[in-house]
C-alpha cells in the first residue's frame, strides 16, 4: 500500500472542490465545497502524518476538525440569514454593498 | 492486498459523493454527496491507522456538520425557482475543470516528491496524538475552543430575526404600563 494513491485522492478531492467553488452559485453547495477542500487537506496531513511516522500532523488535522465545525456554524448563519432578507440561496443576490445595486 | 481493494471502493465512493456534490441541482442531493464522501474520508483515516481521526471525523463531520447542514436545508426548504438559476451548469464545470488540472498535477507531484525524500510507513498511536494535543499543542487547542464559543455566539447573533426582540420589549413595555 503505497501512500501516493492516497495523494492522488487529496489532489482530486480538493480540486473537486475548488471546481465547485467557481462553477456554482448555490450558497450550499459552495458551502460543502469549501468543507470538501479543507477535508482534502485533513487526508492529507493525515497521510504525511502515517509516513513520516510523527503524530503532530494527526493533531494539526484534529483542530482543523474543530476550525471545519466553527466554519460550518457561522457559514450555516448567514445562509439563514441571507435568505430570510432575500428569499434566495444564490450567490448572485449578494450585491447590497456594491455602489448603485439594483436590487438592494 | 485487501487494503487496495478497500482503498478502491471507498475511493470510488468519495468521488461518486463529491462529483454528486457539485453536479446535483436539488441542494439535499448534495448534501447526501456530500455525506458519503465524509464518510468515506473517515474509512481513509480509518485505513491509514489513525483511529482517533476516524472517530474525530465520524461524530464532528457526519454527526455534526453534515446533519446541520441538511436540517438547515430541510428547515429553508427552497423552492425551485428560488433555487439559483444556472442553465450552463455543466458547460463552467467542464472548462474549470480543464483549468484546475494542472493544479491537481501540481499538488500530486508536489506530495509524492516530498514522500519520496524520506518515509517510514508507522501507524501513529492515540496515546501519543492525545500527549502531544495536552503538552505541545495545547495553546492552539484553547485558541479552537475559544473560536467555537465564538463561532456559536456569533451564529445566534447573525441568524437571530432582530424584529421579535423589539416587538417583545415593546409588549414588555406596554404590558408593565397597564399594570402600573
């Protein structure tokens, strides 16, 4: 078991991720594309950490866990938010602090 | 032997999520995708020996995040057309697709370049993860716990509706009137 299929997984994951960050305006599903690519990052670390045999990568990844949890949260607010002002889930809407927006 | 077989089906398994992730109109569609590719991260960590990461990410991600996002999305439950509009959904995944590969290629390469340099393949134990996050790490680790009380409070605060507050002071108000 080599650890290089596993790198190939996290390149893949996290450029799935970034491709549904730019192609996308549903606000979840930039959402769990933020998630995704951070959780590539977390395989990651997770892998480095088994090949060069030192636990601080395992821990680094645990508190990333933690930072995905408060991103989620906040991210999670403002989707409610944002849609109780707006009635929309689309990225597009997110305008009233450009100058002269139509829709504000 | 085996682990390849059990690497290639829960591989499959994250990229059928994720591509289901961002590919799906119907946004629980997603989050189910989105489901299956964390657990599937979590039987990598589980594969790759860290059984602490694994259940880390079996009762935060899945248990937490994942079932969160799917009741805020049950609790929104956005009709059709206010679902964004994107008729060239597929045409944009395609090019950016096209664009983000050579970033792939750069991190894979990249990964296994530094791989290569040195390597040991040792499973990390949880007794010396759990050492580690209380003697060396144990600053940022208060840091996470003071960002989660401060993500919690700023939750509450941002997806609060700011009318009921007042309404209810002002009827606090009125009613203390009528009694005095």
């Amino acid at each position: 078991m080599t650890p290089e299929l596993f790198f190939l997984l996290a390149s893949v994951l996290f450029s799935i991720g970034l491709v549904g960050l730019v192609s996308r305006k549903n606000l979840f599903v930039l959402y769990m594309s933020i998630e995704l690519m951070l959780s590539a990052v977390n395989l990651l670390l997770a892998t480095f950490s088994k090949v060069l045999n030192d636990a601080n990568g395992s821990v680094i990844a645990l508190l990333i866990i933690a930072v995905i949890a408060a991103e989620a949260v906040l991210f999670l607010a403002m989707i409610v938010h944002i849609y109780r002002t707006s009635r929309s889930v689309d990225s597009d809407h997110l305008n009233k602090l450009r100058e002269g927006a139509e829709n504000a | 032997m085996l682990e390849i077989s059990i690497f290639t089906i829960l591989a499959l398994f994250m990229l059928a999520g994720s591509i289901a992730m961002i590919s799906n109109r119907q946004t629980l569609f997603s989050a189910f995708g989105f489901l299956v590719a964390m657990i599937g991260l979590a039987g990598m960590f589980a594969l790759l020996d860290s059984r602490f990461l694994a259940i880390a990410q079996i009762m935060v991600s899945v248990g937490a995040v994942v079932v969160l996002s799917m009741l805020t999305i049950l609790t929104i439950n956005a009709k059709n057309e206010n679902l964004p509009h994107e008729p060239h959904k597929y045409k944009w995944i395609f090019f950016s697709s096209i664009l983000v590969l050579p970033v792939t290629l750069l991190i894979y390469k990249s990964t296994t370049a530094l791989y290569q340099s040195f390597s040991t393949m040792e499973a990390v134990s949880s007794k010396v993860v759990g050492k580690l996050l209380f003697s060396e790490w144990v600053l940022p680790f208060e840091i996470v716990s003071i960002l989660l009380l401060t993500a919690m409070v700023g939750a509450i605060v941002i997806a609060r509706k700011e009318t009921t507050t007042k309404e209810t002071t002002k009827n606090d108000l009125m009613r203390s009137e009528e009694n005095s």
